[in-house]
C-alpha cells in the first residue's frame, strides 16, 4: 500500500491562519502590528527567492515586513552596527539574518548580536541553549514544524524510536532535541555512521536532512516507517528524473520544459512503496518553515506587548 501524504501546505495554511488571528488581537488590542525584519547580505540568488517568499507571506498574514538590503561588500562591523539598531527599534519584534553570509563574515558573531527576544530563527545560543534544557524559547522554525506537521496528522511519537540523518545546527540536533522531547528514543546518524541503512532502517520515525538528493533508498526504511525529507534540490536531467520519478509525466515535462524539477533527500519512488507516511517535496516540511516563522515573529510581539507566554 503506498504511502499516505503528510501535507505540509494544509499544516502550514492552518497555522498561518492561526498566525492572522493573533495579529489581528494584537491590533484590537494593544493597537500593535507585529514587525519581521529580514536582513539579507548580497545577491545569492536562492536566497533572494526565499526573501521574497518570506515576505509576501507575512504580509497576507498582517505581519509589517521590510528587507535590510546590504551589499556583499559590506562589512562585518556594520551589519552588527545595523543589528543593533533594530534591535533597539520597538517596531521590530522579529529579526532573521538570511544565511548563506558572503565569505569573510563570521556568521556565529553576526547571529549572536540578535536580541535572543528578536531571534524568531531561534539559531541564538541562549534559545539554542534553553531548547537542549527543555526551557521556553525560540525553535528554529523547520524543526518546530515538524513537530507541527507530526502532532497536527495524529503520529504517536512517545516510546517510537526515531533515527535522524544530519547534524546540522539548524534542522538535525535541534530536531533530535524535539523528538526527545517527546519522548522518543532518538539516533543520530551522520556521513560517519557506520552502515547507516541498518540504523536508519530501525526506526519508526526516520528524518532526513542529509543534503544529497535521493540518497535514503528502500533499504533505510523500516516497512511502515514515518519518514520527513527535510532536503530539497534540483534535477535538471532526464535520467536522473527517471531514476527518481520513474515515467512520472508531470516531473518529465518539467525537466524538458522548465529546466528541472525538485526531488529531497529521500528516493522518492522506493519511499512511497515502504513507508507508511511521507512528506512530499515540494509541499512537505517547505512551507512550513515560513509558517513557523511567522508564528515565531507573532508571538515576540506577543511578548513585547505583555500578551505572550511560552
């Protein structure tokens, strides 16, 4: 039986729904409009794509967005002297440093002089620090929904064992972190594991945010598995597209007419037939990303205006 669609863009409109409410109290209520500031260095181009995404959505959900423009020339000093101000600026509850940083800025410094109460990324040691603590604060937002998109589709996660492959600082220990949390029993695996198939292939509830596309084939998944592909990537040739898609027309037709089509991290025709659930890409944890950054960005002002808790 192949396996059922967890939907992330049903989840991700939910919540943004949700988010719309709260702005609109928060405007009712203590005449505030929650304000997201985007700082983007250069001209990376996927970076450019997600900013604008980012912004339209918290726009439609009544969030006050800008974009801090700087060169790739800039330097270190003046992107902290610009992060200091917004950090002193009431208007701004939230502020997110758009990453990949050009080379030659420490990317470390620059997140650690965000206001911990502005970090709606969550990437701040203190947030990260109270996150491994089991204290309040700041999720990165595409570990947080995950957890959104498992609870919100009714997957029991206590006593389940999970195996996460990826370390990173921003989707595997802290999604590690979250799975304990409830608890599970989690693996970390990473490109050192020894005979990660056999780990993988364990668990009841396999992430994947490794970075190479359609690396996790049948043989890392466990029949019935729950499986989050967190990876997303382009394949821009037609054998590839095959061998990932079989002869899926839709995903032909957009590698001969647009150029490529998307594909994660997991080999998507072998995962349908062993898992029990999947998360498409696109449409599985993407959009909720921006989601929970908008919840994120609500509930600073939420804060800032004595209305929220964590």
């Amino acid at each position: 039986m192949p396996a059922r669609i967890l939907d992330g863009r049903a989840v991700a409109r939910e919540i943004r729904a949700e988010v719309t409410s709260r702005c609109e109290r928060l405007r009712r209520e203590r005449g505030v409009v929650p304000g997201l500031t985007v700082v983007l260095v250069g001209d990376h181009p996927a970076s450019q794509v997600y900013v604008r995404n980012k912004e339209t959505a918290a726009r439609e959900a009544g969030l006050r967005s800008q974009t801090l423009r700087l060169p790739a020339t800039v330097g270190e000093a003046e992107i902290l002297e610009r992060l200091e101000q917004l950090n002193r600026d009431a208007r701004v509850h939230g502020i997110l440093v758009q990453l990949p940083l050009p080379a030659g800025i420490d990317a470390q410094r620059v997140l650690q002089c965000i206001d911990p109460e502005k970090d709606v990324d969550g990437f701040h040691p203190l947030n990260a620090g109270r996150l491994a603590l089991g204290l309040p604060g700041f999720v990165p937002c595409t570990p947080a929904g995950i957890l959104e998109l498992l609870r919100r589709n009714g997957i029991e996660l206590a006593g389940r064992r999970a195996v996460v492959i990826g370390r990173s600082n921003i989707v595997g220990k802290p999604v590690a972190v979250l799975l304990l949390r409830e608890h599970c029993t989690v693996t970390i695996c990473h490109s050192r594991t020894k005979d990660l198939p056999a780990v993988a292939s364990e668990a009841e509830i396999l992430v994947v945010a490794a970075g190479q596309p359609g690396m996790v084939t049948g043989d890392y998944i466990r029949p019935g598995a729950v499986v989050v592909d967190v990876g997303i990537h382009t394949v821009r040739d037609e054998a590839t597209c095959r061998r990932l898609f079989g002869d899926d027309p839709q995903r032909l037709a957009s590698v001969r007419e647009r150029g490529g089509t998307l594909v994660g991290d997991v080999h998507p025709l072998q995962a349908r037939e062993r898992a029990g659930w999947l998360t498409p890409v696109p449409g599985g944890v993407g959009p909720l990303t921006i989601a929970m950054l908008l919840r994120n960005a609500v509930l600073a002002a939420e804060r800032a205006a004595g209305m929220g808790s964590w």
